[in-house]
C-alpha cells in the first residue's frame, strides 16, 4: 500500500461553484475534477494498465456486483486484492452494486434486507445485503466503498420516490455500522430522492447526519434528461458538505460533466467512452465522429489534430475507417484511448481553469465548438 496514511479531500480552487481539489488515499491521489474509467470486472475494457494510466486516468471504478460473481471477491483477495489482480497501482472505487438494483429490475428481488438477483452468468440466486456489500468492497481492497442504495428508475412518482430513498438511507445506515475503518480508505454515501427537491435535501441531511467520507448523488441520468439532471444538482449540492468530495454516479457525456462541474461535482464515472471507443464513435472537439461511416474512407487527417493520443499521432481517419469496417480489434484499443484521452483533456482544462478563474471562458468555447459541430471545430 502506497499514497497518504489516511482519507482527505483538499480544496485548493473554486470558480462560482465549480471546485479544484485534490483526494488522498492509499493508493494515491486524485487531482478533481476527475474523470473514472469504468473498470467493471477488473478491466477497462480494450485497454491495458498502462495504456488507461497514458490517457491522465489517476482513478479508476470496479464493479461490486459483477466482480462477486466473477471471479468472486474471497479469491481477487486470496490473489493480493484487485489492484495487484489487474495490476492497477492507483486508486480504485468501487460501486456497491446499487445500480444493478436499478438496471437487472427484472433479475432480482427487493427487501428491507437486502436484493437478491438471479446471476446473469448461471441463474444462481445471490443475496446482497448492505453488510455484505461493504465487506465485498473491502475485500477487493477499494479506496472508496459505496454504500448500497437502489437506483430510483425513471419516471417515478413522488411516493414510490420517497419510498426509495428512504429504504436506501436505512442502508446507507448499515454500511456506515459494517465499514471497517482503515487509513486512507473512505466510505461514499448516495443522495437520493429522484427530481424532487425536498426528499433530495431529506436524504442529504440524513447522510451528513450519519457521517460519509464523500457524498455522491445518484439516481440520475436515468432517462430524465439534461435539463432536470441540471436542476437536482443546482438544489441538491449547497446541501452537501464543502469539505467532502462530490460525485455525480454515471454521467456522462461531456457536456453534461462540464455543466456538472460548474455545480459543484468533483467526480464522474461513465462508460460512454469506452463503450463508444468499441462501436467505432469517437470524441473530438465539438462533438463525435462515427468511423463507419464511408466519408471517412479517403480522409487523410487525423481523428483530431489538437490531441496526442496514439489513434491521432499515428493514424489517419482512413486507415480507423478500414479497422472498424474490417472488423478488427484494433480499432477498438485505438479510438477507446482516443476517447479516454479525450475526456482527461476536458477534465485537465476544468481544472485549469478553475485555477486560474476562468472557468466562464472555458465554457464558452467548448459551448462554442459544440454549436460549430466537429468538422469545423477540428479545421479551426
């Protein structure tokens, strides 16, 4: 174990609401805004260690709920722990395995206790609980621990909402009790409550009440779109603490996180990036390209000419075009790095220029890219 000898969040900038910070844990250190790749089961799909630590990634996310399934956290542990199983040095998150509650509805069975799913893998019936899921994460050794919680789905109604987020604070309750304290790892609580304001504030107050080394706020991008994604943040994030790290679970595309960040969110995970890298889309400046398509085939230019990344400095647009239509796997570890890199570039200049206060400007030129579309922000 390497990196601080104990959890801490420093907050070193701030622009209007948007902050630059810095979060120490074991393995490391994370410099916020901060971007995750999502690392499922153990992998960041398409790329290896040393190619996600290339792009800027300092952090990435592990999955409770498929890793217990797969190879099983008893044996990641027996085997030194999921850093030294995927030969990831830096620090790792890992979800609880609430978003499955949400996203396997139909696999699975909710109880004041705890959900049971039926494994995607075999059929078997697996029980998780709130205890059981903490203990997981601490077997994978992850720096931070999410609590169990249920994904509030979209559209919901006010009480089935409520419903929701109270179930959830009852076990944010209990990983809170089943978290075994330990220098430099950290414990998230998940504020829940759907789009509406006063349980968003009600679940809030209930988890600063019970105590979290970071507060992440879930049950969104959900199918309820920018706008209200935007709105829960704006009544949501005052009533977090200004000493504690804030995540927004899932999100997302880049305009989302830039608009994110301007509210007050230090983290973000999604895997839009990879997953896009892998079905031939790629992200540049003022918006996505999708390689399949034949006006690429003859294009001698690279992906984006502003980026440093392998698939821009070494490849052509054509030669992306063929790998993609030709079915090789290629094309995948080429444009899944590009995309990478192309979102620690966003959060590289987030940060940047919450430093230097100019966090407006920013905005208005990737605003500005966005309206110009990619052709013309990339001849620019």
């Amino acid at each position: 174990m390497t990196g601080a000898t104990e959890f801490s969040f420093d907050l070193l900038a701030t622009d209007g609401n948007a902050r630059r910070g810095r979060i120490a844990c074991a393995h490391g250190v994370i410099d916020t805004p901060a971007f995750m790749p999502v690392g499922t089961a153990g992998t960041v799909k398409a790329m290896t260690p040393d190619g996600v630590t290339a792009t800027g990634a300092q952090i990435i996310l592990g999955n409770t709920y498929h890793l217990m399934l797969r190879p099983g956290a008893e044996r990641v542990a027996a085997l030194g722990g999921l850093h030294k199983f995927m030969n990831w040095p830096g620090p790792i998150l890992t979800d609880s395995g609430g978003y499955q509650v949400f996203s396997l509805s139909e696999r699975r069975k909710l109880t004041e206790e705890g959900v049971t799913f039926q494994s995607h893998i075999d059929g078997a019936h697996i029980a998780l609980s709130p205890e059981r899921s903490v203990e997981i994460q601490n077997l994978l050794d992850a720096d931070i621990t999410m609590v169990l919680d249920e994904c509030t789905g979209w559209p919901v109604s006010e009480d089935d909402a409520r419903k929701s987020m109270e179930l959830s604070m009852r076990w944010a309750g209990r990983c809170r009790k089943a978290f075994e304290e330990r220098p430099g790892y950290g414990l998230f609580g998940i504020v829940q409550g759907s789009i509406f304001p006063e349980l968003r504030q009600a679940s809030a107050e209930t988890l600063i009440d019970i105590g979290f080394d970071g507060y992440a706020v879930g049950g969104l991008a959900v199918g309820e779109g920018q706008e209200r994604m935007f709105d829960v943040l704006d009544v949501t994030v005052p009533y977090l603490p200004a000493d504690k790290p804030h995540y927004l679970m899932g999100v997302g595309r880049p305009e989302d996180i830039v608009g994110a960040v301007a509210r007050g969110i230090d983290m973000f995970d999604c895997v839009m990036p990879t997953r896009s890298g892998r079905t031939a889309q790629a992200f540049v400046r003022g918006g996505t390209l999708n390689l399949r398509n034949a006006v690429h085939a003859d294009d001698p230019r690279p992906l984006d000419a502003a980026c440093s990344c392998p698939a821009c400095t070494g490849f052509s647009r054509a030669y992306l075009h063929h790998l993609v239509k030709a079915g090789e796997m290629l094309a995948g570890m080429l444009l899944t790095a590009h995309n990478l890199r192309y979102y620690q570039d966003i959060m590289r200049g987030l940060r940047n220029a919450i430093e230097n206060g100019t966090l407006a400007e920013f905005r208005r030129d990737f605003d500005r890219e966005l309206a110009d579309g990619p052709e013309r922000a990339l001849d620019s």
